[in-house]
C-alpha cells in the first residue's frame, strides 16, 4: 500500500500542481485583462484630453472670430458715423457759403440779368407783316471816290417789277461784290 499512498501522494502533487498552474494561469489572464483596461482607460483619457482641447481651441477660435467681427462692425459703425459728421460739416459750411452768396452783389446782379431775361426777350421786335423794310447799304469800296463822284446808295431788298437798274448803279453794284 505503499506504492498506492505514494501514487496518492504524486497524484495530490500533480493535481495541485495543475491546480497551482491554472491559478497562476487565470492570474495571468486576469492581470493581462486589467493591463488591458488600464491601457485602453488611459487611452480614452488620452482621447478625451484631446477632445477637451480641440474643443477649447474651437471655442477660443470661434471667440476670436467673434471679437474680430465685432472689432471690424465697431470700426466700420466709426467710419460711417465720421464720414456722415464730415458730410454733415461740409454740408453746413456750403449752406454759409450760399446765403452769404444769395445776399451778395454778384447773386443781386444775376438774378436782375435772369430776370429781365424772363420778362424782356432778347430779340427785337419784328413786324408783322410779311414786308421787310428798305435798308440803305454804301458801297464801302473807296472813300476817295464818293470824294470825287456823288455817292449813290443801292437800295437792297425788296425790288418792285418796274424799277430798273441805271448804268451807274449797276457798275458800282459790280465793284462792291468784287
């Protein structure tokens, strides 16, 4: 019986062993699995640190882009307000500048000359019949001659049917157009 409580013994031995070994064994997976999940845990505070940051720098963009909008709305809302103050200035100084006009000799004498303008035409009077009046021309050619010979007007205009033309008349008539 010996030989049967050694085979006991080495049994016992072995199953304990084998026991021993499947211990260490799960211990082994169990450690591998909380180094898994340690890694994995750092990991997602790895990502989520990333994350919060993209998220800081997003926002601190989008309030720089909104600062800058502002910044440029402010200024913009300066000019137009500086330039409306210049226009207005400019438009108040012209205002003086025409009633000081309007009550200058310049602006008196002007409004006299549209004035008359308005209520005497320009053009004289003409008659209203059809009929020009006679208009007495002189030859104009040569002094010296109406010295020597009688001057004798040309009558221009309108000619009746039965007048005719004297060898003197005609003569000077020719060396006026020449």
């Amino acid at each position: 019986m010996a030989w049967k409580k050694e085979q006991l013994e080495q049994l016992r031995a072995k199953r304990a062993e084998s026991e021993e070994l499947r211990r260490q064994r799960e211990q082994e997976l169990e450690d591998q699995k909380e180094y898994k999940r340690q890694e994995a845990d750092k990991a997602y505070q790895e990502w989520l640190l990333a994350t919060d940051r993209r998220k800081a720098d997003a926002e601190e963009q989008r309030r720089e882009a909104e600062d800058e909008a502002e910044r440029l709305v402010e200024e913009e809302a300066r000019e137009k307000k500086e330039l409306a103050d210049e226009a207005y200035r400019l438009w108040v100084e012209m205002k003086k500048q025409e009633s000081l006009y309007t009550h200058s000799l310049a602006f008196k004498i002007l409004s006299f000359e549209e004035e008359a303008k308005r209520r005497w035409p320009s053009t004289p009077w003409l008659p209203t019949g059809n009929s020009v009046p006679r208009q007495f021309v002189s030859s104009g050619d040569n002094r010296r001659k109406t010295l020597e010979k009688p001057l004798v007007l040309t009558v221009r205009g309108v000619r009746s049917k039965g007048a005719m033309k004297t060898p003197q008349t005609a003569q000077r008539a020719k060396s006026a157009k020449l």
